[in-house]
C-alpha cells in the first residue's frame, strides 16, 4: 500500500521507461520553476483554529455550473498511454469514481469522445492549444462538444514548445510505434500540434465565437493579463506555470496566485496547477483564493504505478488529506478558507 504522493512516484519511476518517466517529471532548463512549485507550498505556514465544534468539513466545490466532489481535478496531461495501456481511459473512469472534473489534453493517446465513451458519467473539459489553422481548430471544439465536454480549458503558455534537457538528452521526439496524439487526425493522416507565437487575444475572441462553451484560460501569471482575459469573456482563469515546464524561473503558481486573485477581484473562478502534493497544499491556495486546484504529474504517477486504480489511488489520499486538514484547522467546508489562515515567512 502506498501512503503519499512520492510512494506513488516512486512505484511509477520503477514501472516505466526512464526517458518516459524524464519525460514526464522534467521541466524547462534548469528546473527553477519546477522546483519552485512545491518549494512555495513548503514555505507557506497554515494557521488553524481551534474549538470550532464542526462536523465532517464539506470538500464539495461548483464550477461553471458543474459540480465536484472535491476542490481538486486533474490537470491536463499528454500521452497517458506511456504510462498506461489504457491511457486516458482509466483516467477518466478514476475521475467519474471520485466525482471529479477530468481536463483531457489536445495531445492525449486516446480520442476525447472514446475517452468520453470508456468513463460514462465523466465529468470532462477538454484542453486546447489553440491552432494558427482556425477551421482545425473549430473541428477540434466540435469533436470535445460531441464528447460532451463541459468546458474548453485554452493552454496560453505555450507560443513555443518549452525546451526540457531531460528530454533533448535523452532524444525523446517521437511516441513509440502504435501511439499518436488522437485528436489531431484529420481524414487520413495525423496533424502535428503547432505551437504558434501568432496565436493572439483575436485567435480568443474568434474561439468564443464559434462556441458557446465555457473559456477557461490556462497558464496566466500576470495580473495584466487576468484583467485583459476578463474584457476578453473567459469565464474562469487558470493560474499555471505549466509544471515548470515552459517558462523556466516564471513564478512558482502559488506565489503569483495572489496577484491574480485580487485582479479578478471574484468575477470569475480561479484555478491553479504546479507542485501540489499534499492536502495541506490545496487548502493553502484556496485560503489564498483558488476555488480548486488541479494535479498533473500525480496522476500520471498512479496511472504508471497501477492503472486506473493508481489513479483512482491519488484521488483518494489527496481527498483524506484535504478532509484531514480541514478538521485540523476546525473549518466546516472548503469554502471557510481565508487569507488569514496562510502565514508567509517573510
Ligand atoms: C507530462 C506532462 C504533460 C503535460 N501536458 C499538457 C498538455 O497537454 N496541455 C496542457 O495545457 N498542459 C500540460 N501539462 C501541464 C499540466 O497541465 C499542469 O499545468 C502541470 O502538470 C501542473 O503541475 P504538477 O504536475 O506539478 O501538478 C503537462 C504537464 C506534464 C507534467
Ligand atoms: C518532447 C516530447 C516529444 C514527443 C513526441 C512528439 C509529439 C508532438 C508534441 C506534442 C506536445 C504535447 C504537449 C504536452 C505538453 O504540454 C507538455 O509536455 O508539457
């Protein structure tokens, strides 16, 4: 049995591939911002109450419109049948089994409507690089509405592909034979992502447009920006610095959350990724005014280490976790957390 997180990883760092387990677990040069990420939660202190006489905390959170048993979903991530011959399948069915919301990414090893088909009762955004070629693009929306998918979650931080060493060392380029990016086959052959710096505000709007889907943007950082996203309609921000993997020595996510939140001034949702690990992490960046948090590399590691039900394995130790904490601190219900409760060193 595996009792945290870096069990997990460790179990799944033993099952696969070494140039797959760098390829997952790297980030862009040399690695600041990938370590910065949990360095952050490390130094944030909480402070708790006591005496409170509360009942078992309530963890359940809404998002746009939808509901999630806890403040806690998975972040989207490439190539789930590295780890995984069911890939993103077993994913989503672990999401349904812990009622939380999947972002299936544009770059998955599984077509998001059979993603969609394996896990009935999924709760699924699917996640887009937003291509230059905007009729691609329309397809792409076309194919995640069909799936049902309840939002499109716009990755923003990546006008390039982040240059991770772990990756050019190892000469790591190409998926092994018999996998390819699903959702990128158009008639008979498979397109190639484009990572465009061209992509622009106006590619934003003209997305909106062709949809009526929720906008969530993924990987703001800059307050400038959050304020900029709200006259452009999104309807929830995602604070993300890619797990460290493009942008290197960007600020860790918890750090810039703040910033953001006081932007937004509460307009609309805010969401972050990037180095939470423990349940006392998701309750320190809610206190600091996320509605819910996302994981991306734990996931990945349950999947590697077992399947479905590794996956299913993290969901879990992560709810116990943010259950436990919440009690620690005597709060009722997720929604409880304030500023107040997060003490930062300096
Ligand atoms: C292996 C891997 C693949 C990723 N693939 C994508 C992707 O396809 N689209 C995307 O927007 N973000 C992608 N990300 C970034 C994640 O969505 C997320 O921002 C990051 O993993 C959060 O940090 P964490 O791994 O520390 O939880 C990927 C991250 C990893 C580690
Ligand atoms: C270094 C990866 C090379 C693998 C094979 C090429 C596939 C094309 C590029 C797809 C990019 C998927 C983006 C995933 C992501 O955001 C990330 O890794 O981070």
């Amino acid at each position: 049995m595996r009792f945290t997180l870096r069990e997990v990883e460790a179990a799944a760092r033993e099952r696969l591939d070494p140039v797959h387990y760098d390829y997952f677990a790297g980030g862009a040069g040399d690695e600041v911002t990938l370590r910065a990420n949990e360095a952050a939660f490390e130094r944030l202190a909480l402070l708790p109450h006591v005496l409170r006489g509360t009942a078992k905390p309530e963890l359940g959170v809404t998002l746009l419109g939808g509901r999630a048993s806890m403040p806690v979903l998975i972040a989207p991530t490439a190539f789930h049948r590295l780890a995984d011959p069911e890939g993103e399948r077993a994913t989503a069915r672990a999401a349904a089994a812990a009622e939380t919301i999947m972002m299936v990414s544009m770059a998955s090893t599984v077509a998001v409507g059979d993603v969609a088909a394996a896990a009935p009762g999924a709760r699924l955004w699917f996640q887009l690089f937003i291509q230059p070629d905007m009729a691609f693009t329309e397809a792409l929306v076309r194919r995640a509405e069909a799936a049902g998918c309840g939002a499109l979650v716009v990755t923003a931080d990546s006008p390039v592909f982040g240059t991770r060493g772990r990756d050019e060392r190892n000469g790591f380029r190409d998926l092994p034979d018999g996998l390819c990016c699903e959702n990128m086959r158009d008639g008979d052959r498979v397109r190639e992502i484009a990572f465009s710096p061209a992509v622009s505000w106006e590619h934003l709007d003209r997305l909106r447009e062709i949809t009526s889907l929720p906008v969530v943007l993924k990987g703001v950082l800059h307050p400038a920006d959050a304020r900029a996203a709200l006259d452009h309609g999104v309807s929830a921000l995602f604070v993300s610095n890619h797990g460290g993997r493009q942008l290197d020595t960007a600020p860790a996510a918890v750090d810039a959350l703040p910033e953001i939140v006081d932007a937004v001034g509460g307009a609309v949702p805010v969401l972050l990724d990037g180095g939470v690990r423990r349940g006392t992490d998701v309750l320190k960046a809610l206190a600091l005014g996320a509605d819910a948090v996302a994981v991306g590399r734990p996931v990945v590691w349950g999947l590697a280490a077992d399947g479905e039900r590794g996956a299913r394995r993290v969901l879990g130790l992560l709810r116990a976790e943010v259950e436990e904490a919440l009690t620690l601190c005597g709060l009722a219900s997720v929604r409880d957390l304030e500023p107040g409760m997060v003490r930062r060193p300096w």
